[in-house]
C-alpha cells in the first residue's frame, strides 16, 4: 500500500509538473477578439477547373506541398510553436479556440500587427526567431567566426539553422534541420513534376525538390526565372529573411502557388511593350534607363 501511495504520489507530481510547464498566460480574450476583428477574411479563389484534369492534379500537389511550407515556417519562428499549438488544440476552454485563430494567422503567439507583443506567453518575440539559439547575441555569433573561420560560410548561408551542440556553435542545412518536413514536399513537387506538361515548370520542380533534399537552391532558382507556363505560377521554398531580425541571414519557407489570368495578362504585356519608349522620357539621366 505504502508503495502504491508513493507511485500514486510521483505520477501525481509528475502531471502537475507537465500542466505547469505547459500552462501559459493568456491576453484578455477581448483584447485578441479586438484584434481578430481588425482582419477581413477573404477568400482566393482560382478557376482550377478550366485547366485539364492532369493540370489539376498537378495543382492539388503544389498546394499539399505548400501547407508543408506553412509546418517548416511555424517551426522557423519560435522555438515553442508546436508547444503553444498542440496546448491550445487540447484545451477545453471554449475562449481557446479564439486565441488558435489568432495563432494561426500570426504564425506563432507573437502579435504582428501590435509590433510582436506576445498575446501568448510573456516572452519577448526573439530578434533570430528560432534560427538561432534565443539566448546568442551578435557578438558571440561573429566572434566565433573569427575564432572558426571555416564556419564562415556555413554560418553566414541563408539556409542553415545555428545550434548549441555540446558547448559549440554548430550550423545545421535546412535539409537536416526540417528533413521529416522537406522529404514529403520533394516527394510531392516530383509528382507533381511528373505531371507538367511543360518543359521549364517540369524543369523548375524537379530541381526544387532536389533542393530540398540537397539544400543547394542555385539551378531552381535558375530554372524559376525561366518558368514560362501559360497557366501556372508558383514559387515554394526558402526566400525572404524579414523574419530573422537579428543577422538578416536566414531565408524563411514560404510558397505562392497562382493561376494565370490570360486576360489581365494581355493587358499587362499591352503596356510591356511601351516600356521602353516610356522609360526614355523619365527625369533622370539616360546612363541609368535601359536603352
């Protein structure tokens, strides 16, 4: 009995310990429902079922491909995202479902629109996001450079994460850093591939996911400024480094996948084709127009 009582006792303080650690403060709902309530949802829409069904198919692809863009960015911008998530999903309180919206749409508990104050938590927004460890500085980060040169390139890239590996800074590719993400998006940009039928979207997602896989991004994006299909824009991976506000360095994942409005098009390549005379006639000096 006594040893039942004991076990009985540690499980006890075990759960306790799991719901303080998960517990976190909250903004006054209100606050969050004033916030949400600046936000117009709109939906985009796309006339997918002009394009073949093979086309289709293609699309569909590309959109399960890009919601796993959305998984790698939420795990970009805070170390504790999945925590918060996975918190607010199991709550019971019905005024948790308000504060996932908003999570939801910011992208972690940090508001984007109150300049990243936490609605969530009372941590600060971390200037790196989760692209380095919350507690390094510039400093130690361009020291260490200077103490390991050799790190320099990998440390600088745009598609490395920075960690602390038994007292060392190390730089991980996103490749390793969010493989059990990026292998089923190369799966689904190869299957996607296999259905183009045209040449350079072919070209642009077969070298896409091998970036994925490889983390050199230089042929894709090569082969994205060659991307000519008369139906399909899309652009999915690593780009912008707005989000780390520490270095400027890191590239977030992020991905468009758009359909071509033919007669909006013809418009816009109407008054392309007056470029250049236009350009002629702008007030600054002819060494910067392209003539």
């Amino acid at each position: 009995m006594k040893r039942l009582l004991l076990v009985a006792l540690a499980v006890g303080l075990v759960v306790n310990g799991c719901a303080k650690k998960e517990a976190f403060v909250k903004a006054d709902v209100n606050h969050v429902k004033a916030q949400l309530a600046k936000l117009a949802p709109v939906e985009l829409g796309a006339e997918v079922d002009r394009l073949p069904p093979q086309r289709q198919e293609l699309v569909k692809k590309l959109v399960q491909a890009s919601r796993l863009m959305d998984e790698i960015f939420l795990r970009q911008v805070y170390a504790k995202n999945l925590e918060i998530r996975d918190w607010l999903r199991r709550s019971k309180d019905p005024n948790d479902k308000i504060y996932l919206e908003y999570f939801t749409i910011m992208f972690g508990p940090f508001d984007r629109l109150d300049d990243d104050k936490p609605f969530i938590g009372t941590e600060p927004k971390p200037l790196g996001a989760n692209f380095y460890p919350e507690d390094m500085t510039k400093e130690e980060f361009f020291d260490w450079i200077k103490a390991h040169p050799e790190d320099k390139e990998a440390f600088e890239s745009n598609f490395t994460v920075i960690r602390r590996q038994n007292g060392r800074l190390v730089a991980i590719p996103y490749s390793q850093a969010y493989r059990e993400l990026l292998e089923p998006a190369a799966k689904l940009l190869k299957e996607a591939a296999a259905l183009a039928d045209n040449a350079s979207l072919k070209r642009y997602l077969q070298t896409r996911a091998d970036a994925f896989l490889s983390n050199d991004y230089f042929e894709s994006d090569m082969a994205w400024m060659d991307l000519d299909d008369p139906d399909i824009e899309v652009v999915i991976g690593p780009y912008e480094v707005y989000e780390d506000r520490l270095l400027s360095y890191k590239a977030s994942f992020e991905s468009f996948v758009t359909l071509v409005d033919r007669e909006e098009s013809e418009k816009l390549a109407r008054v392309a084709r007056y470029l250049n005379a236009m350009e002629k006639n702008l007030p600054y000096p002819d060494k910067y127009k392209n003539l």
